[in-house]
C-alpha cells in the first residue's frame, strides 16, 4: 500500500535578473536564477478562490502551499515556481504569505 507524500512539491524562488553598464557604455545583462526553497505541499483551489489585500481588493489564487516553519518570508508579487515529480514546472506569484505556530501558507 502506497504512503501519502505531503512534501511532494518542489518550491523555488525566482531571482529577478539585473542590468548594468561596463566601462565602454554596453548594457550588461544577468540572468534571473532559482533558488530552491524548501519541500511543500500544494493543494489547489478549485474554484475560483480570493484571499483580501491589506489595500481591501480581492485577489484570486489558484493554490494554497503549506510550507515549514522555518522558511523565509515571502512578499506579495514575487515569483516562484512550483514543480511536482516529472510534471511541467508552474511558474505562479505570491498572492499572500502567513506564518502560524506549526506552518506557514502560500497563497499563489
């Protein structure tokens, strides 16, 4: 009998590229990077779910990730991507981010 996995997912960061100029005036550009976060996880919505702003809109997001709790803090609008076994990688954005006492969640 197989065993439930609950860390199936694999959760990394996307680090925004950079821009800069060399001494002759040329743009030199430095690609983005992941960075592996932590094991997760995902349970999707279904329907279409919203979670409150601080700003008092309304955002819909598609997955709710438990995280550890010991993972960094997350802001709203960054990038992550979130791939399971041998299954496209989904690239999302962080809709919202909470830490409780046991957990963390992601709303993206």
């Amino acid at each position: 009998m197989p065993i439930l996995d609950f860390r199936a997912y694999r959760l990394e960061r996307y680090i925004e590229g950079s821009v800069s100029y060399n001494a002759d005036g040329d743009a030199v550009t430095k690609e983005g990077e992941r960075k592996y976060v932590c094991r997760c996880n995902a349970v999707p919505a279904g329907q279409m779910r919203q979670i409150p702003l601080p700003d008092g809109q309304l955002e819909t997001y598609s997955y709710t990730l438990n995280l550890p709790v010991d993972v960094e803090e997350f802001k709203y609008g960054e990038r992550i991507r979130l791939s399971f076994q041998d299954y496209p990688a989904q690239v999302l954005t962080v809709k919202g981010f909470h830490r409780y006492q046991h957990q963390c969640k992601l709303w993206a």
